[in-house]
C-alpha cells in the first residue's frame, strides 16, 4: 500500500498526464518503502495507479526528495541521474521522454 505522499503523486500525474502521456510503455517510478507509481502509456486512456508488485518496461528508483526537486524543476533527470541519485533499470529510451512527463506535471 502507497503512502498518503505516494498517493497524491498518483492523483496528480493521472491529471497531469491525461489520456496520452506520449510513452508508449510502462514506467515506474519506486520510492522504496512509501511506495511506487506505475505510469501505464500503452493503455487507452494512459493510467496512472499504484505500482506496487508489477512490473514495468522500466522502472525508476528515487527518493521522494529527489523526485519532488525535479518535479519543481530543481534538478533535472540527468543531473539526478549523474549524482547517483536516480537509477534506472529497463528501457532507458523510456526514461528519456522523462522530461515532458515531469513537466506537464509541473503545470
């Protein structure tokens, strides 16, 4: 079960990304212990639901910390990334298209 944190991270993305995130995979963000979101890009509409137990074209591990600061824009993926502050396990074509996603959740 997600954390109260984790779950609005949910909710969030699901309106942030809307029926087309541009994927076409699935991603999966694990924040550890509080919990994961699994972004699913090659449902129609795109879906956004608690990731844990299932797996993913990729999977990104993240604190929350550090996934907040680059959902604020203050630190991008590569710098995390770089910093070993982000690691990525899957399709890193996927992790690439990161960007827009974080920025459309951004407002």
């Amino acid at each position: 079960m997600a954390s109260p944190q984790v779950q609005e991270i949910i909710t969030q993305m699901g309106t942030a990304i809307g029926d087309n995130s541009g994927l076409g995979g699935t991603l999966k963000f694990d924040f550890g212990e509080p919990g994961s979101v699994l972004i699913d890009g090659k449902s129609t509409p795109n879906t956004v639901s608690d990731g844990d137990g299932k797996n993913a074209d990729c999977t990104i591990s993240v604190s929350l910390d550090t996934f907040e600061k680059m959902v604020k824009g203050e630190l991008d993926g590569t710098s995390a990334f770089m910093q070993g502050k982000l690691r990525v396990a899957g399709d890193m074509g996927l992790a690439m298209k990161l960007s827009p996603i974080l920025q459309k959740a951004r407002g």
